[in-house]
C-alpha cells in the first residue's frame, strides 16, 4: 500500500558521493604518478621520520594523479581569477577616471571662454 514515491528520500546525494572536476591533465597526472610511485619507493627504503615523509608527499602525488584533482591547483586558480578580476576593476576605473579628467578639462575650458 506504500507508495515508492513518498519513501524516496529528499536527499539525493552526500558530499562523498560527488566528484570535484578535474583539473589535471596529460601528462601533468602521468608526471605525478610516476613521481609519487618513486617518492613512495624511496621513502620505504629509507625509513625513519625522513622516509615517512617521503611516504606521505608520494601517497599525495599518487593520489592527484589517480584522481586528475589537485586542491592545491584549484586554490592557485582562483587567486588568479580574482587577481583577473582586480585587474579588469582597476583597468575599467581607469578608463572611468580618464573620461571624468576629458569631461572636467573641457568643462574648464567652457568656464574660461564663458567668462573670459
């Protein structure tokens, strides 16, 4: 007598079901997969805290490149973004700041041809 409808959860999806966009490409995730393959190799021969080191930034390499996601990547494209958008801000009051100087100066000239 139930309807499947009412039982269908509101929820459709959850944070670990969803996939950031990739943002690593080519040969830059064929780069960090053999990188982070080697980081991981070298530190398990070395051992100690210097090898576990090296451990953790190959599982990090390893993982970009497994998934073609960087954080790091996505965090320096958006200081770039914002840093585009800035500059187009700056470049356009500029532009407004040069019209308002035309404007003015001939404004002057009028006042003086008025008066003069």
């Amino acid at each position: 007598m139930s309807d499947s409808k009412t039982l269908r959860p509101i929820i459709e999806h959850t944070p670990f079901q969803t996939q950031p966009a990739q943002n690593v490409h080519g040969w830059e995730r064929i780069g960090s997969v053999a990188g982070g393959v080697m980081m991981v190799g070298k530190g398990l021969r070395r051992g100690g805290i210097f090898g576990l080191i090296q451990v953790a930034i190959g599982g990090v390499a390893l993982a970009r490149g497994f998934t073609g996601h960087s954080n790091l990547k996505e965090k320096l494209e958006q200081g770039r973004q914002e840093m585009n958008t800035v500059r187009a801000k700056i470049e356009r009051a500029g532009e407004e700041l040069k019209n308002l100087k035309t404007k003015a100066e001939v404004a002057a000239e009028k006042a003086v041809k008025t008066t003069g």
